[in-house]
C-alpha cells in the first residue's frame, strides 16, 4: 500500500508539471520548438488536420509525460495521468515520434488509423552500462547509491577541453562548479557535490586510477570516464575524507588490434568582456575632477591651462597629451593554443596507450602567460592465464611568467591611474605622470610597470609512476595489487627590474623602480606513497538466482611537504639569479608536515534474481594524526529493489 501511494503521488506530480509544459506559450523537444496556444496545441496548425488519439505505456502501466510529436515537424504534445493524448496532424499517413526519458524512442507510421497504442521499452544498453565506483565497478540497474557516470572521451570530442575541473560544469546533477578566476595555469574550479556540507573545506576527494591526486594533475584528453559518488552509501567505502563526495577519475587504456593515432587540437582566441566604458579623455576628467572639489567646497586641482592644453591638442600628439583608455591599455587579445597527440594499440597480450600534449595560455594580462608540457603512458600485459601486469606513468613540467604574483596589484593600481598617463610608448618606455598636477601617487600607478617589475621563473615538475600486479588463482577470485609515487616539485625564482616611468611631455624620468633589490628562491616539494591490496569474489548460486560480489581491501598511504623560502638583500647584478649575486642580509623560513593512514576496508552486494538488492559497506582507517592505536570506523547498510529490469528504487538503513 505504501508503494501504491507512493507511486499515485508520483503520477500526480509529474501530471502536473506535463500540463504546465502543455499550458505554456513555447515548447522544446531535442532542440525544436513549437508555439502553442493555451489548449496546447500549436497555433499554427490548419482546421482542417486529423485528429490522433492515442495511448503510450510501458510493461508497467500507463506513461505520463512522454513526448508524441510529428516527424518532419514541431507539432507535438505530452501524456496526461492516464497516458492518453490528442494531436492533430497534417496527414493520416502522418509518422509519431514517441520518446521518454529512459526509454527507447520509437516511430509509429499511422497508415490512415486515427487511434493508436503505443508501448514504449526501456533502453537497456543504459540500464546495463558499467560505472566506476570505489574499488570496482557495477552495473548501473544494480547500483543502491546515487552516482553520475560521464564519458569524457566523447565529451572530449566534441568541444575543446583544457581543464578538468571547469569541464564538470553542467555534467551532473547536484554537482556545483564554480569558477572564482581564469588566471593562466590557477584557473582551477570549485567543486561542491549537493552543496556546502562543511565550514570548512566542501571539495570532494579525488581518485585518480586508484589513488588520490589534484583534479587538474590530468590530461583531460587522457581521461576515459569520470564517475562522481553523490551520497553517503556510495561514497562510504573511501572513509570520512569522503564526507563531501568522491569524483572517481578513470584514465584511457590501450586494446588490442591495429595501432590508433589521434590528434586533438584547438586554437582560442581570449580578451576580456568590457563591461564599462571609463572616461578616457583627459580634458573631461580634468574638469570632472575640478568638479567634484568644488562641490565639496575646495579648491580645484587642475588648471585651466592644463585643460585647454589637453583639449586644444585633440589627440595629435597622443605621446605627450595621451587620452588613455586603462582597459584597453591593460588588457590584450591573446590567442590560447593546446595540442594533444596520442597512440593506442597492442596484440591479444600487451597493450598500450601513450599520449603528449602541450598548452600555451598568454593569458589576457602581460607578463602572466602559461605553458604546460604533459605526458602518459598506461601499459599492461598478461604474462599468463592467472597473471596480469601494468604500468601507468604520468607527469608534467610547467612554467609560469613571474607577472602572475602581481596580477591583484595591477587591478588595484589600474583603477588609480589617469587618462593623462602613456602606459608604454611605442619604442618599449614605461610612462609615468605627463601632468605635475595629477595627485603625487599617481606616478606608480602604471599597471604595465607592475606587471612587468618582476623577473624569473616558477616551474612545476610532476611526476607520477604507478605499478600493478592482478593474480586470479580460482574462478571467480582475484587479488589486485598497486604502489604508486607522486612527486610535485615546485621551483620559484624572483628578482626586480629596474624600470623607469618617463613624462612624456618633458621628456625626463619622473619614476623609477630603482631600491634595494631583493632576489628570493623558494622551493616547495610534495611526495605522496601509495599502495593497496584488494581481493574480489564473484560467484552466484542457486541456479545462478543469487549473486555474491565480495571484496576486502587494505591500503597505507604517506603524505609529506616541504617548503623552504630565501630572500638575500643587495644583489650585484641584476642580471644574476642566484642567491650568491647578493652581499646583503639574507632571511630564510621553511617547514616540514608529514602524517600517514593505514586502512581496512570492505563491501558485500548480494543480488537476487536482479529484483532485491543488499549492499553492506565496512571501512576502518587509522591515523597517524589519531592518538596511538585509534581507529576510526564507519560502516553503512542498504537495500534496493529493482522492478524486472528496471533501475534500482533503494534506500538506507
């Protein structure tokens, strides 16, 4: 009676929301739109068309909210409670296209009838596909927790894709993706799976094959599938890490048959959305300025004489009397190009996938541009029956322009300056104030002497080797073996320029960013040791009614970095960039954090007739951040039933 009620409440519902699709002015379907009038029918519809009744249902009943539409048009409607429609058509040879979330989509030629009953069948192939989830994989009619399973590698041909995590957005429901900034080479998303779960940190954990990484440590170009574990059932099995969810990332592998070569590339070309047009003639924003002070009951800052200069030139001599537009100035058009070339392929025993690509992001502001070299190899072969083995390396180097560390100041200093200021004149100078009226700070506040006051570099190197082993002694029975190493290696090298700001108007230095120059080496290094054994059993019983899937795991993993910053005042040399090219005093700081976790973990799904569903999660991770000899231990039951074929109603208990 439950279930009935349930279901009734549910046809309610979706009736509800069908007759307000019906009711509005504009209907969709696979990208067509139609207009309707407030009965639902299109308006454009002749008086003289035939009129269609018909049913659609599936082996469970009537269907509420399907989709009938007239092939070759934009005519078209939905299923009321009872399943039932109405739709008038041009021609009683007319073609139904009947389609439904889940469902096949079928066509039924009327042949002159003007009654028709359609019984649509559920699309198996999605009901069966195979998803990622911890430690194995399920099929998706079998699963009891909520996951979203999205296939990159068509995804990846379709539109371009340089970033993982900004590639997410849209993919899955209840999964957020925020972009707080598109810095070159830190335009990392935010990722909130149904919503902020904590104060704190609400990033879910990252798996990438097997073992936890950064989400953006990918090629998505090598990337095969990426499943995301939603709920406390599903994500149960990776422990308390996993409170906010899991994003399960699955790299390409290699198959047998004839060597496969792929290329995927794009060029973009950037700039930035101006949003506001700043006052960028100089006469006005004089008078502007002279405006606002004498409103306020002071005397004003420019002079008569500086304004008709500036106003009488009219932009002749755009060097000495500049008009300057500071977001033009700022900003630049950039073209971004990544290119990925990849090679797949082996025999029946050994098979291979090997991939190289390259980024070149200049970015939208000077001096702050990106480029990123990256590579994979995933290899594996079956020494024999019981016997397989593996290897995937990957890794990166990555360079940054040192403009990037002044990126905030260049927007707080560009909104200070003043259209009276050439930001760079054509032979390569900086400009400084053409006018000794405008306020003293004005002089630093060239956006472009921020960008560029920096040299060096900043390199990031990774590099990531993981080693399998997967021995199957019995039918059934297998023990899957992993160590994996990754290291983030991060090399930064700083020292001034020495830049002038020259007035343009007179000709002379006004501003310089001559001081006590300071070079600074700092060197951050991250190492990750990961290793796991899992064993799974599949086997099935009475006449193949009941089947058993069991797997019971142990991992150990050990997180340690380092950082180490010096800075040495009094360089010789500008043209030096070791800590030796300076005589003056030096100040050094650096760390050291390690911890360490050992973990047990397991899951028993019991499968009857692929009707009732019983899945059993156990983990227990210990600790070093514990006190000596805790462990935390969390354990989750659930339940599900599934109706013939159908996806899984489920629930935890």
């Amino acid at each position: 009676m439950r279930i009935k009620s349930s279901k009734v409440a549910w046809k309610k519902a979706l009736f509800c929301t069908s007759l307000a699709l019906t009711s509005m002015s504009v209907h969709a379907h696979d990208g067509r739109v139609w207009a309707a009038d407030k009965s639902g029918m299109p308006s454009s519809v002749a008086q003289d068309q035939v009129t269609i009744t018909g049913s659609v249902s599936d082996n469970m009943g009537p269907m509420i909210g399907a989709t009938v539409l007239e092939k070759g048009t934009t005519n078209g409607c939905v299923t009321d409670l009872n399943g039932q429609f109405v739709l008038k058509v041009k021609s009683a040879d007319a073609t139904l296209i009947v389609s439904n979330i889940g469902y096949t989509t079928q066509e039924v030629k009327l042949r002159g009838r003007k009654s028709v009953t359609i019984t649509l069948a559920e699309d198996n192939k999605l009901l069966n596909e195979v998803v990622v989830v911890g430690y194995g994989t399920q099929k998706k009619v079998n699963m009891t927790g909520s996951v979203s399973s999205i296939n990159v590698s068509k995804l990846a041909e379709s539109r371009p894709l340089t970033n993982v995590s900004q590639a997410l957005a849209g993919l899955a429901a209840g999964v957020s993706v925020t972009s707080n900034h598109n810095r070159p080479g830190d335009d990392n998303a935010s990722i909130l799976v149904r919503g902020q779960g904590t104060l704190n940190s609400s990033a879910p954990l990252i798996i990438i094959d097997g073992s936890e990484a950064g989400i953006n440590t990918v090629n998505p170009q090598d990337i095969e599938s990426i499943s995301i574990l939603k709920d406390a059932a599903s994500a149960a099995i990776y422990g308390s890490r996993a409170a906010n969810g899991v994003v399960l990332i699955t790299t390409k592998t290699g198959a047998s048959g004839k060597i496969k070569v792929d290329y995927n590339g794009y060029v973009s070309f950037e700039s930035i959305r101006k949003t506001m047009t700043p006052v960028s003639n100089y006469a006005d924003y004089m008078e502007l300025i002279n405006e606002g002070y004498t409103n306020s009951g002071k005397k004003a800052l420019y002079s008569q004489k500086m304004i008709d200069a500036w106003r009488n030139d009219a932009g002749k001599n755009p060097l000495k009397y500049p008009n300057t537009d500071w977001i033009d100035e700022t900003f630049k058009c950039s073209a971004s190009t990544n290119h990925v070339i990849s090679v797949s392929g082996g025999s029946d025993k050994i098979r291979f996938y090997g991939s190289f690509g390259f980024m070149n992001n200049p970015g939208v502001m000077y001096n702050s541009g990106f480029t990123k070299y990256n590579g994979r190899l995933n290899l594996d072969a079956d020494v024999a029956k019981w016997l397989n083995i593996g290897i995937q390396v990957s890794g990166y180097v990555s360079d940054m322009q040192p403009g990037y560390h002044e990126i905030s100041n260049v927007f707080t200093y560009t909104s200070a300056t003043t259209p009276g200021m050439v930001f760079r004149a054509p032979d390569g100078r900086f400009g400084a104030m053409n006018n000794d009226e405008d306020a003293a700070q004005s002089a630093n506040n060239n956006p472009l002497i921020r960008a560029f006051k920096w040299d060096g570099t900043d390199r990031k190197n990774n590099f990531h080797p993981r080693f399998l082993a997967t021995i199957k002694p019995l039918k059934g029975l297998s023990l899957a073996l992993s160590y994996s190493y990754e290291l983030v290696d991060e090399d930064i090298m700083r020292k001034p320029v020495l830049l002038e700001g020259w007035n343009f108007l007179t000709d002379q230095v006004t501003y310089t960013t001559k001081t006590k120059f300071n070079i600074t080496n700092e060197n951050n290094k991250i190492e990750r040791y990961f290793n796991d054994a899992v064993l799974r059993y599949h086997h099935k019983f009475f006449k193949n009614s009941l089947t058993l899937d069991y797997m019971l795991g142990a991992s150990q993993e050990l997180y340690r970095a380092k950082n180490l910053h010096v800075t040495k005042q009094d360089m010789i040399d500008l043209g030096m960039s070791v800590l030796d090219g300076a005589t003056g005093q030096a100040s050094a700081n650096g760390g050291i954090s390690e911890w360490a976790m050992r973990s047990v973990f397991s899951r028993l799904n019991l499968n009857w007739q692929d009707r009732y569903l019983l899945e059993f999660n156990l983990r227990a991770d210990g600790s070093s951040r514990f006190l000596k000899q805790a462990m935390g231990i969390l354990s989750i039951t659930l339940c599900g039933l599934a109706h013939g074929p159908r996806e899984v109603y489920g629930g935890c208990v």
